[in-house]
C-alpha cells in the first residue's frame, strides 16, 4: 500500500502537466494548421518576422505573398502566424 502511495504524487504531477502544458499546445497546433490550410489568395496574413502582406499565390508548402505594390516574396505556409480582416493592409 505504501508503494501506491508514493506512486500517487507522481501520477498526480504528470495529470497536472497534461492539463497545463501538452493539452493547450496541441489545441494551438491544431489552430495553426486549420488557418494555414484554409489560406486563400487575396487573404492579408502576418508572417513570423511581422511582415505584413497578401497572398497572390498558393502552392503545396509555399505561398506568395505580395508585401508592396509590384514585391513579392515567397514563404513557407508555416511561417504565417496570423490572417488578418480583409481591408486591414492599406
């Protein structure tokens, strides 16, 4: 009985870990990778550097995002952290 015991903060230590930390990473994981499947031209994103731009071309891992008027760089779908409303990029 005492080994069941000493067992239990531990038990009770990884419950509490899988609560605070491993769940709401996943949750944001999977939040990341629906937006970034549901890119679509013309959307305005933020890039991970802050860049501001907007999508001109999709393709498998990569998007084309145009950042000025006649510049456009190309970046890892990955690396889009957040889309933005439509109209907030003057």
């Amino acid at each position: 009985m005492s080994s069941l015991a000493s067992m239990l903060p531990l038990v009770l230590m990884f419950v509490v870990l899988y609560f605070v930390m491993i769940r709401p990473q996943m949750k944001r994981q999977k939040e990341h990778r629906a937006m970034i499947d549901a890119l679509a031209k013309g959307d305005e994103v933020v890039a991970g550097g802050g860049m501001l731009g907007k999508v001109t071309e999709l393709r498998e891992g990569y998007i084309s995002m145009e950042v000025a008027s006649g510049v456009v760089v190309q970046l890892q779908r990955s690396a889009v952290v957040q889309v933005l409303p439509k109209g907030t990029i003057k």
